[in-house]
C-alpha cells in the first residue's frame, strides 16, 4: 500500500492493556491550566523507566469544565492499579496543586476508583472543609493565592498502551517536521496520548538485551548508523527513523489516532515509508493493523 508515494508497511502495531485516568484541569486561565497540566504529565514518557505514561489531552471550552473556567485534559496511564494511584497521587499532589490558580476534576468513570483529594487534603493541616455537589465530594484545600479545589475520587479504567508507527524518511530534518505534522493529527483525538517528547522518540527499543539487569535497550534493527553491523530493517537510502508511541482509553480511539498520524505524514514530504513495532504477538493482545486502519481513506 502507499499514500502520496510513502509505502505502508502490511504490519501490525502490538499493544497491551494499561490502567488510564482522565483528569481535568483548570485554571484562570488557559496558559496557567496548560502549565498545571504540563506539570502533571512532565517525566511520563515510558513505564520502561518512568511507572507512568501521560500527555495533555483535548483543551475544554467553559462549558465543558465543571467550574466554568479554562481548562485541560490530562491522560495518565500504568501498568497497574495501584501503581497508577501512586502517580495520580504524586503529580495532582506535586503538579497540580503547586500550580497558580489549579483545580482537579476526575474526568471519567471507570471500573475501579481510588480517593486522591480524601489524601491530599491532609496537606491542608485541619483546615480542609468539604462539599457534596450531586453526589460527589469534593476538597477545599486553602493555599496562598485562594484554594486548590480537588475531587475526593478519580476513576481508573482499562486502557491500551503502546500503540505506535514508526517513520522512515532519507534526512532528519523533513521527517522530523513530517512525525511533528503526525503528532498534532493524533493529538487531535480524544482519548489519547503521546507521552514521549513533543510526541517523538528518537530512540525506539526492544524488551531485550546483552545485559542481564537492563529491560529495555536500542531498537538496532532500526539505528541507520549500526546498519553495517546488525540485521537492518531499514531500506539502503534510510537516513533517519522516528517514532510515535500512543495511549488510548481503548482500541478504537488508539486506531484513529494513528490513521490521523498516517494520513498527516504522508501529506508532507521526507517520509520513505511507515512501519509499526510489534514482537510477533507475545508482547501484547492487541494488534493494530496498518492496512485495516487506512481501509477507506
């Protein structure tokens, strides 16, 4: 298959469940819910090193938020329950209620829920007071500009994680601004993210390795400067290769985002071909077909 002359590779992307919340931030406006949110999200890019994957998610009229102020969505994603507690916890903790002007708002309703606000309110020393608003609870913590305001419950859900395409392109430059064109398609789907920096990962690995104690470790077969010395899944005029991991509340809105993805980098120039990542079906039970997700584009 191609598109505008870049092959698509008749491959599959190997995804695996993951443990998703949904958060929603705002603030007084929307540089400074922004800011909460990128304080919120920052050092998420792998669960390989980090225990947590996140990334902002779509901006909310003010409509749409339950103050009537601006505001984000913030996605988290981990490998557990508890272990997504945990960052929930730390990042509305330590991101979010340190930021100027904050709120937090649970965004969605899942199959387990865990108390964040009910802890965090201790920080208030005995000055929390609470409120009932249609069932739910929420915690009035008094700071130096105001009050942060957090709900009591977040919901956690199923989620899918580690979706992904990977571009080939000849120079890094036009492959880089095409995977940026990508970047933006997927992040204009809800209910997903692309945790890594600016959406990019410039070093796709493997879950194996030479030495026994590393989890993870450079993707070799797709390393344009080690093709002399490996089994290179690189064509010969390949100079430079990116990758977009995704996380998506579930496998429909992670298979549009990457057709966005696709599509996008396929308007631009620079893009050789488009691949996927995948260890043959033991690394995860969800398979994303390339040629299916772009059936009738």
């Amino acid at each position: 298959m191609q598109i505008n002359g870049v092959l698509i590779e008749d491959t599959f992307a190997e995804a695996f469940p993951m443990w998703a919340a949904r958060l929603i931030i705002t603030a007084d406006s929307p540089e400074l819910a922004q800011q909460a949110v990128a304080a919120a999200t920052g050092l998420a890019f792998s669960i390989i090193g980090c225990g947590c994957e996140a990334g902002s998610g779509e901006i909310l009229s003010l409509k749409e938020t339950p103050d009537g102020r601006p505001g984000q969505v913030a996605l988290l994603y981990s490998y557990s329950p508890e272990k997504l507690e945990e960052h929930l916890m730390l990042r509305i903790g330590q991101g979010v209620l340190t930021s100027a002007t904050s709120a937090c708002f649970n965004g969605l309703e899942g199959e387990k829920t865990t108390k964040v606000g009910g802890k965090l309110r201790y920080y208030a020393d005995g000055f929390q007071s609470s409120k009932r608003l249609n069932g739910r609870r929420y915690w009035r913590i008094p700071v130096a500009d105001g009050e942060f305001l957090v709900e009591e419950s977040f919901g956690m859900t199923q989620g899918v994680g580690g979706g992904n395409l990977i571009f080939l392109g000849c120079e890094r430059l036009p492959l880089l601004e095409a995977a940026q064109a990508a970047v933006r398609a997927i992040r204009s789907v809800p209910g997903v993210v692309a945790p890594f920096p600016g959406g990019i990962c410039r070093s796709p690995s493997k879950p194996l390795s030479k030495y026994v104690n590393v989890r993870a470790s450079t993707n070799d077969a797709f390393c344009p400067t080690l093709r002399s010395r490996v089994d290179t899944w690189l064509p010969e005029d390949a100079g430079a290769v990116y990758e977009i991991v995704i996380d998506g509340l579930n496998e429909e809105s992670m298979g549009r985002a990457m057709q966005e993805g696709i599509l996008a980098a396929c308007r631009r120039g620079g893009v050789l071909g488009i691949t996927a990542g995948n260890y043959g079906g033991k690394l995860g039970p969800y398979q994303l077909h390339l040629h299916k997700i772009l059936e009738g584009c």
